[in-house]
C-alpha cells in the first residue's frame, strides 16, 4: 500500500483526546476537556425542537440561512457598530474550528508564513501545514502573557501574510487591552498582513474587563477576519455552529472552500442560534454571572492549595503554575495527577513551538457543574 500524505506525516492524536481517554481509564475528574459538562439554556433548545417541527431539515444554503447571517450581522452592529453585509461578508461554518480551517486554506500557498501567538489553540498550526504554510511563533510570555513588540517585529518577513490572534485568550484566560491589540494592528498595518482573530470567548469576560474586537481598530476592518462561535456563547458546543465576518474578497475565498468541505451547517440550529442572537441583552448577565462564580470558586479552592496566579479575566480556563509544587514538567505532572489525583488536565506545551515557559503550567477548565468542580477540589486535597 503506498504512503498516506506528506502533509499529515508529523501529525498526532490531538492533546484533548490523549487527556480525555486517559482521564476515562482512571476515572479522573476531567477538567481537561475545554466544555461545559452541563447543558445550554433550555429555552434555546425548545426553539431548536420548534425549528425542526416547523421543517427545517434539509439543506441550509451552503453561506449559511438567511436568518442567521442576518443576525450575526445585527449582533456586530449593535454590540461593537460594525457593519458586515449578511449577504457578501457573513459565513455560517461547523463551529469555529472549521472556519479556522477555511480562512487558512483560503489564504496561505505553500511557503507562506503565519504568525502564530503561543501559547495557542492547537487546530491554528495544524491548519497551516496541510496548507502548506509555515508557522511563525511568537510567545506571549508569562505570568501577565503579554507579547514583546520587537520579538513580534522580528518574525515578520517578507512571505509573512496572516497573523493569528485569539481574545478572549484560550488557554491562559487573558483578555487583551486595547494598547495591546493597537501593537498587533499596527505591525499589521506596516506589513500590510491579515489578521485572523479569533474572538469565541468575546461575551465571557469579567470583573468589567472589556472585549475589544480587532476590527475595531483603526485601519483594522478590511484586514481583520473575525471568527466566533454560538457554542461557546450559549453553552452548547455540539451544536457546531461558528461564523466568519470578513471583507467581500476573503469571504468569497473562504466560500468556495466551504462549499467543497462541509457545504452546510445544520439549518435548524442555525435557525435556533438567530433566535438565541436576537435575545442576547437578556440572556448575557446571567451567562456571565454563572461562569465568574465557577471560576471564582475554584480560583479560591487552587488558592488553598497553594497556588498562587493572577484571576483569569475571559474564557473558561486557568493556566495554573506548578513550579511550587513539583520538580516535574507539565506532561509528567499532568500523568501524575490521572493517575495519583484522579484529576485531568491540559499540560499546555502542546500549545507552544518556540518556548518552554509552558512546562511549567497546567490548564484547568471551570466550565463544570458545582459537583465536577467539587470533586476535583476533594481529590487534589488528598
């Protein structure tokens, strides 16, 4: 039998299924899996039951349902005054991970170079080599993961073309301040690249912090391709029902992609999902309400453990430093407490290329009932 592609030949079982069989054969409190173990509101659901009752169950148009771009649409107006026409610039995809996939594909030839910040979400740097494309690291460095300007300076060169930034910050809980995004946007501005922001955690942010869209930034709204995801908003992540907002040429690109790798998403949870946009000012506070008093809690129960960082401020994670408490790296420290703790998590150097500064960090996830949570606390304290 000949070889399978050269473009997968150094690829491996995702870090998420490694932890997540693992966590089974021990029977570990998983709190390495990045989603609720809970369901999404139950309204949302009733009206996704309605929609299929009322005969939504072929095909969508392959850009996605009217309603649903439309509303994606509506949201970005009135949330954050950006204006992206439902018809040309709004793409409905299966979750954010392929809309990942398709603005890559459609953007980066062989040779073609992505920054990429880590420590990163794991499908960017996949995408890019089965595009043929060469990832760019640049470290955001611990413990405030903030980037140096000169380090991100230095790895753009002249076959540079997209730059990948996620905010609200998945694994680290980092939520990006406008100074911060202004670096970003002005190196690509010089450079005249695209930045691909990945903003599914936009609504879930804390302790008043604010989330900022890249493309809100001047000279930003042309270049940016924005990306994010009902599953992360509503807490129902299996619906698979993410976006891409971008300027007509890009959006054509990742169109013709699209139409060619998944061609639809499922038409009556697109249907549900423009329901679920269009009450998003009353749905909002309690959302975020729920998830700070899971990670308050939990932030205090690690604090009793003794260990000691800075409250996260967006998503569901915690990277937690574990240099106090272990002589380990985070592979073996993470094996070590499946197997003696009964407690899985996310050893993050999987999430870096260049640096080493994830060895000496765990990533939990909070998004977990009271009892999950519980549980994990009661088996670390043993």
């Amino acid at each position: 039998m000949k070889d399978t592609a050269l473009r997968i030949a150094g690829f491996k079982d995702s870090i998420f299924g490694v932890i997540s069989r693992l966590a089974r054969e021990n029977n570990a409190v998983n709190l390495g899996q990045g989603f609720p173990d809970f369901d999404g509101p139950e309204w949302l659901k009733d009206i996704a039951y309605k929609k299929m009752q009322e005969g939504h169950n072929q095909y969508a148009p392959f850009h996605g349902t009217p309603s649903c771009r439309q509303e994606v649409s509506n949201y970005y107006k009135k949330f954050y005054n950006l204006n992206y026409n439902q018809e040309s610039e709004v793409t409905i995809t299966v979750g954010a991970t392929e809309a990942i996939y398709l603005v890559i594909t459609a953007l980066i030839n062989p040779g073609d170079e992505v920054v990429v910040l880590e420590p990163f979400y794991d499908s960017y740097v996949a995408s890019i080599k089965m595009a043929g494309g060469i990832p760019k690291p640049v470290t955001m460095h611990a413990p405030d993961f903030t980037i140096d300007q000169k380090e991100l300076e230095a790895a753009i060169t002249s076959q540079t073309k997209l730059l990948i930034l996620n905010n609200p910050h998945n694994p680290t809980g980092k939520v990006w301040s406008k100074e911060e995004l202004q670096i970003v946007a002005n190196v690509a501005i010089k450079n005249d690249l695209y930045v691909l922001s990945d903003e599914v955690y936009e609504f879930l942010v804390f302790d008043g912090v604010r989330h900022i869209p890249t493309a809100t930034l001047e000279g930003m709204f042309e270049r940016t391709i924005t990306i994010s995801s009902a599953g992360k908003t509503f807490g129902l992540t299996g619906w698979k029902i993410g976006w891409i907002c971008a300027n007509q040429k890009v959006t054509n690109a990742c169109r013709l992609v699209h139409q060619y790798v998944t061609f639809a998403v499922s038409t009556p949870m697109q249907e549900a999902v423009a329901e679920g946009l269009k009450k998003l000012p009353d749905y909002l506070p309690g959302f975020v309400s729920l998830y700070k008093g899971k990670r308050d809690y939990f932030y205090e129960e690690m604090k009793k453990l003794g260990f000691e960082f800075a409250i996260p401020k967006g998503t569901y994670f915690m990277m937690v430093p574990i240099k106090k408490h272990t002589d380990l790296k985070d592979v073996d420290y993470a094996m070590k407490l499946i197997r003696e703790k009964q407690v899985a998590t996310v050893p993050p150097s999987a999430f870096y290329l260049k640096s080493t500064e994830g060895e000496n960090f765990l990533r939990f996830c909070f998004a977990k009932k009271e009892e999950t949570l519980q549980g994990a606390i009661k088996n670390l304290h043993r």
